[in-house]
C-alpha cells in the first residue's frame, strides 16, 4: 500500500502541472507584431485585450556641443544636462566615473556611441 501511495502522489502532482500549464495558454495569447503586442484574457467578465507598444522618442535633435552645455565650465553637472534630454536621461550612464559631473571626454564618448 505505501509503494501504491508513492507513486499516486508524484503522478497526481505532474498532473496537476500539466492541467495548470494547459489552463494558462488556452486563457492568454500574446500576438507580436512589429513593435506592438497584443494579448488577451479570459476574464470573468469577458475577454480582455491589452495592446502595448514602445512609447515614441521625441526628436531632440543633434547634441549639441560641449561648450554650450557646459556654460563653459569643464564639467556637465546633472542640472545642465537637463537642457538636452537625451543626455539627462543617460546622465548616469555618460558619467563614466560616477563623480556626478560630465567631463568633455565622457561626453565625446556618449555621443559617438548615440550615433
């Protein structure tokens, strides 16, 4: 009797698994097309479909120069970056030495890496 309950106990949990993993695919479908996906659910309430996509990256234009960003100073400070939001928002990343300032150098090499 216990060899029989051995085996029913690791059979009755794959089977379980098995269902679970069947249940899940047949409530939801994800549909990938180009940058948007699609999916739907099975809701108690009836199907739900949720579309999504990347959000659009506004053109800031080309970067500008150095100098400019700068005020002349020979460092970008987080507040300065702000003026051009690329960089601000890669502040963290072009700030190679994590020193809370962008040296001409740092810079030269975020914007030869965003082309």
């Amino acid at each position: 009797m216990k060899l029989r309950t051995a085996f029913l106990i690791p059979l009755a949990a794959g089977s379980l698994l098995l269902a679970g993993s069947a249940l899940a695919q047949d409530q939801s479908q994800s549909t990938p097309t180009s940058d948007t996906t699609s999916t739907t659910f099975n809701s108690p309430k009836g199907q739900v479909t949720i579309n999504s996509q990347p959000a659009a990256v506004p053109d800031a234009g080309p970067a500008p120069d150095f100098a400019t960003l700068s005020g002349g100073k020979k460092s970008i400070t987080e507040a300065q970056a702000a003026a051009y939001p690329p960089l601000a928002n890669d502040f963290e990343y072009a700030d190679s030495n994590r020193n809370g300032s962008i040296s001409k150098a740092e810079y030269q090499r975020w914007v030869k890496q965003m082309h």
